[in-house]
C-alpha cells in the first residue's frame, strides 16, 4: 500500500513525502499497545496529508486511523491536551473521533523519534479524504452543512476552561491578532525561533508585515481582545468532516490545530479556508466564492446569532487569520523539516500572498459584497 505513496504539497502537485509512510510491522508494533482493537490483519489507505503519517488499518476488533508524528512537531504530552479536549467534545454530544486509549489509559505512545495515536474509524463517508486542504466545497449545501457543524462544535466547547495549548509547531496559536501592539507580537513570535529568525533575516519581512497590519488590522485588536476565549477547531476544510448520505456532517476529524481561541477567529479560519482557490493563486486565479461563503455563514448563524459588530470583526479578521498559523508553517519547513523551498512558498503565497489578495480590486469586491450581503 505505501509503494509510490504521495502527499499533498503546498501548491496542487503531489510530492513524495517528508514522513515515510506507517509500514506493517510499525503498526502492528502500536495495535500491541492497544489490546482492545485486536492484532493487525491489513492496512487499507495511507493518508495523503504531509505534516504527519497517517494509515486507514484492518485489526482484530474492527478499522481504526493509526496517526504517527515527528517527536518535534507532536510530544505525547501535547496529544494529551488535543485528546482531552476531544473527550470533552465527545461528552457534550457532538460527533467526533473516538480516541483509543491503552491498558494504562494513556491514549499517546512516545516511541523513539516518534509520537502515536489510535482512534477508532469514525462514522461517515471520507468524502474528502484525496482533496487538498485548500479545497471548496463540492456543493453549497455542504458549505450550509458544514457551517451549522461548526456552530454545534462552538456550543460544545462551552465549559471546556483549559488554558491554550503549550507552544509547539503547527497549532493555531492566537499571540499576534490580539495583542495590544501586534507588530510587537510578531517580532516576539519570530524571535522566540531562532531558525525562522535567521531565515526570514535574509528579507524584509518586518516591513511587509508592518504593510500588511497598516492596510489591514486597524482597529481589530481591540475588536478581538472583546471576544469571549473559546477552545476551537482551527482547521475547519471539508477534508476533516465526515458525511452522511444525505450531505449532513456525520463527523467532526482532526482536531491536531485546535487550542483556545474565540468562535469568530475559527470561524473566520473556516471561511479562509473553504471559499477560495488559493491554490491557483501563483496563476493569478484566486477566486473567491461568495456564494459558499454565505451558505457556510447561514449555517453557522442557524445555530448561533451573530450581531452586527460579530460581522463586522468576522469581516475585518478574515484578511489576517491566517498570518500566524502561515509564520508556524514557515518556522516547521526550516526548522524540522529542512526544505527552504517550501518555506518560501509558505511565506510568499501563503502569509504575503493571502493578505495580498484581500488588497486586490478582487478581493476588496468580494469583502465589499460579503458585507453587504451579511450585514444588511
């Protein structure tokens, strides 16, 4: 199953992987780990997602989603904070995975130079799954859908007072946004990493930022600290819902992003991620697609009122929320990784080029139009 596996880039193209693909004899190392899901008969499907290793597997007691993370990008101690926030989830009745759990009831196993963990196949159809993330909604019924699954994933997450997760690579820290000088909290951010530090010295990052926060976050700062915390997905693409025959959200999936940040942040994430081509954005084709977008906020407002100064934070965050989960990205290829090409597509297309694009006639017409259309 892993001969010429391949896994999604940060463009359209498939790429041989960073993470070597889970093989037989690793997975039926872990399953002897778990006693209740049985010996290993066969895996079924590698994930094509780049930032870790991933397989579809046949044991025993049933199918199971085997994941295995670099010890630098996922501790097991990390996992933990990410697996009680899913239990949580779980308890207050919203459908998500079923993180397996030892003899010992560790749910994460450290071992060598990597992290594992086990859940049980989830209910649904991976409608999805060979998508990139970056990917549309095939339908605007499923953008509705998907927004009214966020909202109840909102609702669920009420009471859940963990503070955010600790610092660790690849997680949607919320530092920069809200903070009281956000250019200050950019620099921290960037000095607190030696190696994105001495990358991004070779360019004039400070002042493409400082443009990018003058033209774009006046006024949201405040708007943001005025938000009630609030532990969230922050990964919210069709690739990591579940469905039903009948185009509902069966399931909510990979919660590897989610820590405390507020509803209109995840929300403005979900929107930043499912209602534009980025990916063809080097081709200058970014499109963005007003009419998902607005299904997608139907649905969310179905389940959850919004006031009129929610719609206009949610407006102004959009350009920008993405800017700091893009500096974790940029800091994960050189620092873990070691590949400067991607990090430079990170960066440019990414950070700067996303920003960018809200700056464009295009993109001021599609906020101009989102606006009108949300808030009247």
């Amino acid at each position: 199953m892993s001969d010429g596996h391949l896994v999604h880039g940060m463009g359209t193209a498939l790429k041989p992987p960073t993470w070597p693909a889970i093989a037989a004899a690793e997975a039926e190392t872990i399953l002897g780990r778990f006693p209740a899901a049985g010996r290993l008969i066969d895996i079924i499907w590698h994930s094509p997602r780049p930032f870790s290793a991933a397989a579809l597997i046949e044991a025993e007691q049933g199918t199971y989603f085997l994941k295995r993370h670099h010890q630098k990008v996922r501790s097991a101690s990390g996992l933990v904070q990410e697996h009680l926030y899913i239990a949580h989830l779980r308890a207050a009745g919203l459908s998500v995975t079923d993180v397996m759990a030892m003899s010992d009831g560790a749910s994460a196993i450290a071992l060598g130079e990597w992290t594992y963990e086990l859940h049980r196949r989830a209910p649904g159809i991976d409608l999805y799954r060979d998508r990139q993330s970056w990917t549309a909604f095939l339908t605007l019924g499923h953008a509705y859908e998907a927004g009214i699954a966020l909202a109840l994933l909102h609702q669920a997450s009420n009471g859940f007072s963990a503070p955010a997760r600790t610092d660790q690579p690849l997680v949607a820290s919320f530092t920069i946004l809200p903070a009281h000088d956000p250019f200050s909290a950019v620099h921290a951010y960037v000095a607190a990493r030696p190696a994105l530090a001495a990358w991004l010295g070779g360019m004039p990052w400070r002042e493409e930022i400082a443009r990018l926060f003058v033209l774009l976050g006046g006024g949201l700062a405040e708007r943001l600290r005025a938000q009630p915390p609030l532990w969230t997905h922050n990964d919210w693409h069709p690739s990591n819902l579940l469905w039903s025959a009948e185009g509902k959200v069966s399931t909510v999936i990979d919660f590897g992003l989610a820590t405390r940040t507020n509803a209109l942040h995840d929300l403005a994430t979900a929107l930043e991620r499912t209602a534009f081509r980025w990916l063809t954005l080097r081709q200058g084709n970014a499109v963005g697609d007003l009419d998902s977008a607005l299904a997608l906020l139907a649905g969310y407002r179905s389940i959850i009122a919004l006031t009129k100064a929610d719609l206009s934070t949610l407006i102004r965050l959009l350009p920008l929320v993405h800017v700091e989960f893009a500096l974790s990205e940029i800091a994960y290829f050189i620092d873990i990784v070691g590949d400067r090409d991607q990090a430079a597509v990170a960066w440019e297309d990414y950070l700067v080029g996303h920003a960018d694009w809200f700056l464009s006639v295009s993109g001021q017409d599609f906020l101009h139009h989102f606006a009108d259309a949300a808030i009247s």
